[in-house]
C-alpha cells in the first residue's frame, strides 16, 4: 500500500494521476463496516483496471471543528494503515484537514479536490455520505459535478446487524460500558492500546506484581477503569496478561493509570513500545481496608483474567492481528 500524507499543493505534486476506485471517511476503527466496503472498493477497482485509493483527513476533522469536544478516537494512525494495508488497499491518502478545507462548499470540494487530485473512475460510498461546508454535499452532488466527466458514483447501503448499522460511534458505546466482547466483534480484532513503558511508582512490584505502566494516549478511546483480560506484545512476543485502568484509590492516588501485568515475566522494558489487546472486563474499579486485601483481590483477578484468556483461545474468537 502507498500512503501519501500533506496538504493540497503537497498531494498534486507527490500523488501519481488517477484514474481511481476511491472511498472517502475516517475509517477509525476500520470495522466490519469499514472492511465490508472495502472488500466491495477492490472488486470494483479490479473490474475497472485501476487502483483503490481511500481519501482520509488528519487530524480527524472533528479536532478541528470541535476542538474542544470529548471525542476519542478508537485506533491510532500507525494501526490503522497497519490494518489497511492488511486488508490490501492500493492507496491510502491523508489530507491535512484545516479551517480552509472545512470551508469548502460541496461543489467547489468535488472539484478543486476530488476532480483535480484524483480523477475518479468511481466513487464508491455509504447511502448516507455527506461532505462540504455545512454538510450540504450529498452523493447526488457528487454525481451532478463529476457524472459529466466519466466518474461513477456508487452508493452502498449500511451494513446492518439485527436490525441496528454497525458504526464507530456503536463500538465507542460498548467500550464505554465496558462491553469489550461487543466492541471486538464489530471491531474484528481486539481494542489495542500502544506506547512506550513509562516510569511508575513501583508500587506494584513492592506488591509482588510488577507491571508496565501505559500513559493513556491523548484523545483515544480508553476502556472504563477496572480490570481487563488483555494480552501484551512488547518484543515481539505475545504473552498473557492483566491490565488495570483507573486510579488508585487505596493509596489516594486519583492521576489515571493503566497498568499491565504480565504473570512470570521479568526484565526491564523502561522506554520500549509494547501493545495491549483487551479482551475482557473482569471487575469494576474499587477501593480496599489495607493493602493484605488488595493483594488478595489482584491473585484473584489474575487467575480469572487467565481463565477468559484460556477460553478465549479455545473458542475461537478475535485474536491480534
């Protein structure tokens, strides 16, 4: 897969000339959704001998026009080209989304943008799309402005499961309640959260259960505190593990955590990247009388975070990419 990243005049000059098969959204998650288009993208843009090209937008255009909204993103950039690349894109472009391109109307966009850049043979996208400033453009925009120049406008109605469209917005809802399985299934893979191990305060391995401590990236999706069945790839191994998310109010530490256990490992990861796939919620967030109790309590959520895992395996179900 090629990626091509930049403004407007960065993009005619590094982007090669279409013609493409090209969708156009933020894919976060890159959900069965997501994939299902996709899969219907690339037939398409076999059918008609040329590339298929997705046009996307960092930031995420939602950071822009609200900066201040509470808005999580469910994956980070580096997994999603990972898992586009997977899913065997030809071509992924990230438009820098500013305040000049929000301002575009729908017909100057399909123009200036769209026509100019890319050349689209087809435009294959969700019945639902809209796009330009105000979000006036609809699909029937694009096919007034670009029918006349050979483009194919494509729409693809919703994939639905049970009655309900599988979205980004309904795994944000499970994850936010905790419901990881849910969240997983539509995700295809498990939730994952990266970053280097930062310094903690030790204290889990003066308990007797020393951990990797993860700073909580910046506006991603984060599952509610408690403690979760996770596996942890960090060297390019993966092992089984017990994550906890939260504070730590037995000791009056209120500063959000995630920490990650890894039973029987030992060496010192300081500084290096490591991977978290959560699984399952094994119990909420709570306090306890003295430390005797919490040791107690963390032996126990180990075993039923290993027990979830042992299933997990067994039955089949999503595993990390």
């Amino acid at each position: 897969m090629e990626t091509f990243r930049g403004d407007l005049p960065t993009l005619s000059r590094t982007l090669p000339p279409g013609p493409y098969a090209m969708t156009i959204g933020n894919f976060d998650g890159v959900h069965v959704g997501h994939q299902y288009l996709l899969s219907r993208l690339k037939a398409e843009a076999k059918i008609s001998g040329v590339p298929s090209l997705l046009l996307t937008f960092a930031p995420h255009p939602l950071f822009v026009l609200a900066p201040d909204s509470a808005f999580r993103m469910i994956m980070s950039r580096k997994r999603q080209e990972e898992v586009l690349r997977e899913l065997g894109l030809d071509v992924l472009v990230c438009l820098t989304f500013d305040r000049v391109l929000a301002s575009m109307t729908a017909e100057f966009f399909s123009q200036h943008v769209l026509h100019a850049l890319f050349r689209p043979a087809l435009i294959l996208l969700g019945e639902g799309f809209r796009f330009g400033a105000g979000r006036h453009g609809t699909l029937d925009t694009l096919e007034r402005e670009l029918g006349g120049s050979g483009t194919r406008v494509l729409p693809l109605p919703p994939l639905e499961e049970n009655g309900h469209r599988v979205s980004s917005s309904r795994i944000r809802k499970a994850v936010d309640s905790g419901d990881l399985e849910e969240a997983n299934r539509l995700l295809t893979r498990p939730l994952e959260i990266s970053g280097p191990v930062a310094e903690g305060e030790r204290r889990g391995r003066l308990l007797g259960f020393p951990t990797l401590n993860l700073v909580p990236p910046e506006h991603r999706l984060v599952p509610p505190s408690g403690v979760y069945a996770t596996r942890t790839r960090t060297e390019g191994a993966l092992y089984d593990s017990a994550t906890y998310i939260g504070t730590k109010p037995t000791f009056g530490t209120h500063r959000p955590v995630i920490e990650t256990h890894i039973p029987g490992f030992s060496g010192d990861l300081y500084g290096k990247d490591h991977q978290v796939f959560f699984y399952h919620r094994v119990r909420g967030e709570r306090s306890f009388p003295n430390v005797d109790a919490l040791k107690a309590q963390i032996t126990s959520d180990i075993a039923n975070a290993q027990r979830v895992l042992h299933d997990i395996v067994f039955e089949g179900s999503v595993r990390p990419l």
